[in-house]
C-alpha cells in the first residue's frame, strides 16, 4: 500500500522515510544537484536529487524533469542546511527532502501562461479555455479552499440551528426574479419548455406550506442577464426560509450566521450590531441603497461593513408606465399597508417586509416576510395588472398550496460569489467560481454554447431559422 503524504506533513517527520506526489513547480538544475519544488494540494516542499542515490540511468528521470509535470517520489525529510532556509515559505522553508526513488506519472506541455502568478494579468479568454491549469495559481486555489470552507461553516450553522437541507428542481417553471429565465425544450411536450430557476423561491415557500419551518439550500440560480464584473449567468446563494418568524427573527439569525462564519474564519466585522437603514435614508445619506461604510483604516485592515437596508417601496413604474414590484412579488406589505394592498390605493407609498444586506458596497443578499394567503399575492399581482387568468396560469399552483393552511413564513438568500468576493477582495465573480462562464457567455473550458445535431432538433421538435 502506498503511504503518500501532504507536503504540509513533512515537518513532523524529520529524518524518515516518506512518499510524496504532486506537480513540478519549479526547477532549479545545478549541475551536479537538481531542486525541485513539488506543489501539492497543501502546498510547496522542495525536493534534492543528488545522483549518488540513483543507480544505472534513473538521474536522467530527475534530469529530465519539466515544469507541471506530475511525480510520486519515496525520499528522506532533513532539515536544511544553516543559512539554507526560505524564509519565504515560512516553516516549510527549514526542510527538505532527499530524494530516493522517483516516479514520473506523467509529461507537460509548456503552459500557456505562467501559473506562477496571481494571473490578473492573463487575457480573460485564455484563463477560461485553460482554466483547470488557471486554477493551479495559488490565488485561485486558496479562493476555492476558502469557498469550501465558507459553505461548509454556513451549512454547520444552520443544521446546529435545526435547519433541513433540501433540494429543489433545476427542471422548472419561469419564476419572476426578475430577470430573463434560461428555458430548456421538452421532448416529451412538444412546443413546452422547462425554465432554469432564478432562485428557489416559490419552492422554498411550498416546502413551508409542507411543514418543513426552517429549509436551506447551497442552490445554483441561473439567469440570463447582461454580464457584469458581480454577475453571471450562474451564482450560487445559501438560500433560508422558516415558518412563524417575522422580519426581526430572520434577520437576527442571519446576522448571528454571517458574524459567527465570518469572525471564525479570521475576518473583523466593522459593526455589530449591523446598522438598520431605511431605503429613504441610505438614499438621502449615500445616494444608493447599495453604499460602503468603511473608513480608509477599514480597508487596509479588511473589515467587512455590513448593514441591513429596509423599507422599501413594494412597487416602482416600469419602462412602459405599469406598476412593477422592486424586489419579490412574494413579499408582504409593512403590516399598516395591508390594507392599501388590498383596496390597490396608496400604491406608490406600501412599503415591503424587504430587508437587503449590504457589505463593502456590494448587494449581499436580500429577503422578505411573504405573503402567505391567496387574497395578498392575489392583490399583488392585480397592482401590477395581471389579469386573473394570467394570475391563475403563471401562480395558481402557489394560490392553491397557500389554500391549504400556508404557514406565516420568510427568508432570506446570500449570493455566495458577491460575499466571498467581499472576503478576499476580490472585485470579479470568475474569481471565486471554479469553471465561469466568459464576459462573452461562452463557458470555460468547454465550448459551449454550442450547436445540436439534426436528431437531437428534431427530437425536441426545434427548428433553427436562418442558420
Ligand atoms: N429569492 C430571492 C432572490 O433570489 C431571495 C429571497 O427573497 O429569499 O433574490
């Protein structure tokens, strides 16, 4: 059985025996001594092939050693010799190990750009078709450890608090976020298309009217929106909905979840309690409802600044002059504006059980007491002039389930890439998603969207106009 090990063990084992694997970071050939500097998922150690240890021709395997190429190698850890550390690799900077017997699993071709980077500097196109080599750097693999890390704190929180993690369909119905839906044809119904969930909204409420009281989902949200440096066609939020809460019960627990993540992972949180702003005065104070709160001392230190915005209008003018909702449809009015909602009067003065987090600048998640009868998302929809058989058609399954002793309930969703991106400082979505999608919307890597052949066309009863 092979006893391999993390780079990042070695310490501990001065003077033994121990297998490692990995890639070749670098290479420094001194003639009679080859150093190599082997990269693993832990990290870097560096590796001394003295010829002396190999018999007959298998130096020539160390001789022939290039940059990516993937070795298993049995060697002794020593300490390095006095005035021979990096100090640069900090603890892992005083060892090194002598190498035994070597393995070369596999060749590399030359890179098409230096992983040895923090790669801002590559062109956008090429990071994404190479992406699994982009995501060799350092920055990037942290980003994904430190993703990692983040869901799973976020997850551990709410179990601890008695939340269900719980699945919901990709295959869909259009749900209004919005935004443009992705639809995906039906073979099985010509003509009829699926939609990819802009979020799981309306699903999160029926699993309330199913009972669950407190669901949560990692869930991936795709959108077909114009692509900017915060947004993709893909994101994923940590997605909350419970039952009997009112606004203050949900936003309290979030701010709990947030601070503790937050703070256990190393990161100072600038206020806390998080201030509460109404929409009026964030626009009155910053001019936006998006704003940052930090000093030049806060940046340099990397705090985080959150702060909850409520209070907003529930309703807003279109482009076409007809009422829209600013947020969620699904939202209930401020409890005094009931009434305004169900008589449609005061329209532009109701206000939503709408509250938005805000961190460094940046929308970090947003969420709602819903309306949780028939009549409410009913007058909702008629403000904006739905007609009744439109309402039926896109929402009668919501009136329904809400017929049948639909709990009060509410929620919240945090757009996982916007808050990482605030951790790490990071300003572009792709920085913090594994395989993104391009600033032209092509995917990486693979080069999709692509074309389908004929069969599949005319399996789906598809027909392309001029191709
Ligand atoms: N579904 C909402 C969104 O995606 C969030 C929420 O209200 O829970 O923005």
């Amino acid at each position: 059985m092979r006893m391999r090990i993390l780079n990042s063990e070695i310490i501990h084992k001065v003077g033994e025996e121990v297998e490692l694997a990995g890639w070749v970071n670098t290479r420094r050939d001194h003639g009679k001594l080859i150093f190599i500097d082997l990269r693993d998922r832990s990290g870097i150690s560096q590796l001394v092939f003295i010829p002396q240890n190999f018999s007959g021709d298998t130096f020539k395997i160390a001789e022939s050693l290039r940059s990516e190429w993937v070795l298993q190698i049995k060697g002794r850890v020593k300490q390095r010799p006095k005035g021979m550390e990096n100090k640069d690799m900090g603890e892992m900077g005083k060892y090194e190990i002598e190498v035994l017997e070597i393995t070369a699993h596999n060749e590399s071709k030359t890179p098409p750009f230096d992983i040895g980077t923090d790669g801002y500097e590559v062109n956008e196109e090429i990071r994404m078709k190479y992406r699994y080599l982009d995501l060799r750097r350092e920055r990037l693999a942290r980003n994904m450890k430190i993703r990692s890390e983040f869901i799973d704190r976020m997850r551990q929180f709410l179990f601890k608090k008695g939340f269900l993690e719980i699945e919901t369909p990709l295959l869909t119905k259009s749900t209004p976020e919005g935004s443009r839906d992705f639809v995906v044809p039906s073979r099985l119904h010509p003509g009829k298309f699926f939609a990819l969930p802009q979020s799981p909204q309306q699903y999160k409420q029926l699993l309330m009217v199913a009972g669950f009281e407190r669901y949560f989902q990692i869930a991936r949200c795709v959108r077909d929106e114009d692509l900017r440096a915060d947004r993709g066609f893909e994101h994923t939020q940590i997605d909350i909905e419970m039952s009997f809460v009112e606004q203050k019960d949900v936003m309290q627990l979030d701010e709990e979840m947030i601070t503790s993540v937050v703070e256990d992972m190393g990161y100072a949180v600038k206020q806390k309690p998080f201030p509460i702003l109404t929409y009026k005065k964030a626009m009155e104070k910053h001019g936006a409802d998006k704003f940052d709160m930090r000093n030049e001392k806060d940046k340099k230190d990397g705090a985080l600044a959150f702060a909850w915005v409520v209070d907003f209008p529930f309703f807003e003018k279109d482009k076409k002059g007809s009422w829209t909702f600013t947020h969620n449809p699904f939202s209930m009015p401020k409890f005094e504006h009931i009434e305004w909602l169900r008589k449609s009067t005061h329209i532009d003065e109701i206000l939503t059980t709408q509250y938005d987090l805000v961190c460094n600048g940046v929308e970090v998640g947003g969420g709602s007491i819903r309306a949780h009868t028939s009549e409410i998302l009913r007058a909702v929809f008629s403000v904006m002039g739905y007609a009744d058989k439109v309402i039926e058609e896109q929402f009668g399954h919501m009136l329904e389930a809400f017929g049948y002793g639909a709990p009060p309930h509410g929620g919240i969703a945090h757009g996982v890439e916007r808050l990482l991106m605030t951790l790490l400082g990071e300003e572009y979505l792709r920085e913090v998603q594994a395989f993104p999608q391009t600033s032209s919307g092509r995917t990486s890597v693979m080069d999709a969207p692509s074309e389908l052949s004929k069969e599949q066309l005319k399996e789906l009863h598809i027909k392309i106009e001029n191709r």
